[in-house]
C-alpha cells in the first residue's frame, strides 16, 4: 500500500509541475510551443510563421537559452544556426543568405 501511494503522489506531483504551452493563429496553425516546469522555460521552445514554416527552434534549461538553436526563412531557407550556454552564444555560428548560401561564420 505504501509503494502504490508513493507512486500515486510522485506522478500527481509531477504533473503539476510540468506545462506545455501552445498558440495558434487564426487560421488554425501552430504559431508557438513553449515548455516550462515551475513556471520557468524549461525545454524545446519552437516558433512558426504564419504560413506554417518553422522559423526558430531551440531548448531552455532553468530559464536560460541552452544548446543547438535554429532559425529560418519564411521560404524554408537556414538562416542561423549555433548554440547557446547558459543564455550566451557559445562556439561556432553561421549565418546564412535568404538562398541558402553561408555569408558568415563567427566563434563566440
């Protein structure tokens, strides 16, 4: 009785902590999806344009902007890509044209 109470309560616990938010625009698509726990962004955060495209993608840990991000074009194209440490740039970035093809690479 006592490990199936334990366990009840964790997983009750841990529901609580954990949302999910999701928007949409008018027409019925996905604009945004966010992750929190606690009530702070914690997790894959993605954007989309209005036209159903993504258009940035990346995680959070704790609040902070962590590991691989990407953006894109609203044609589809890359238009950055790099990662972040705790909520800075962090290694190599490349920067891309709207054709797809690279206009800079930066080191942070």
């Amino acid at each position: 009785m006592k490990k199936y109470l334990f366990i009840v309560l964790l997983v009750s616990f841990s529901w609580g902590q954990v949302e999910e938010g999701i928007s949409y625009y008018e027409s019925g698509l996905k604009k945004d999806q966010r992750s929190y726990e606690n009530k702070v962004a914690n997790g894959k955060w993605i954007y989309w344009y209005d036209n159903g495209q993504k258009w940035i993608e990346g995680n959070y840990k704790d609040g902070l902007q962590v590991g691989n991000w990407n953006t894109w074009y609203q044609n589809g194209e890359k238009s950055i890509e790099g990662s972040y440490k705790n909520n800075e740039r962090n290694g190599e970035w490349t920067f891309y044209k709207e054709d797809g093809t690279v206009y800079e690479v930066k080191e942070y």
